[in-house]
C-alpha cells in the first residue's frame, strides 16, 4: 500500500489552521515534510506522529 501524502492545504484542513502556519512549522522544521520542488508534502503518517508528539504534557510542566 501506498503512503499517504498530504499538501499544505491537506494538512492545515486537518489541523484547522490556515496554510500559513502550516508553511511556517515546515520552515522551522517543527513539522517534518519533504520540499519537491517548491512544494512542500507532508507523509501522513509524520502528521499523525507530529500531532501525538504535540499533545503529551511537556515533562517540565508537571507540577513539584
């Protein structure tokens, strides 16, 4: 099978966000995705880890 791969506008649907945050969490190579060209592809499963990533509670936050 295939791997999925999303554009930017694939992935700012998902995340409810506008593509220009999309665009800048690729260029602070926060979200990781693979430039062809001048666009940008997001593999979806990198999305679905990246998400799962983002919603653990930070290590640091825990109170004392």
């Amino acid at each position: 099978m295939t791997p999925s791969i999303l554009t930017v506008a694939d992935a700012a649907r998902i995340l409810r966000v506008s593509p220009d945050v999309v665009y800048r969490l690729l260029a602070d190579r926060t979200l990781p995705g693979v430039r062809v060209g001048r666009s940008w592809r997001i593999p979806e499963e990198s999305l679905s880890q990246w998400l799962a990533a983002q919603s653990q509670p930070a290590a640091s936050a825990a109170p004392s």
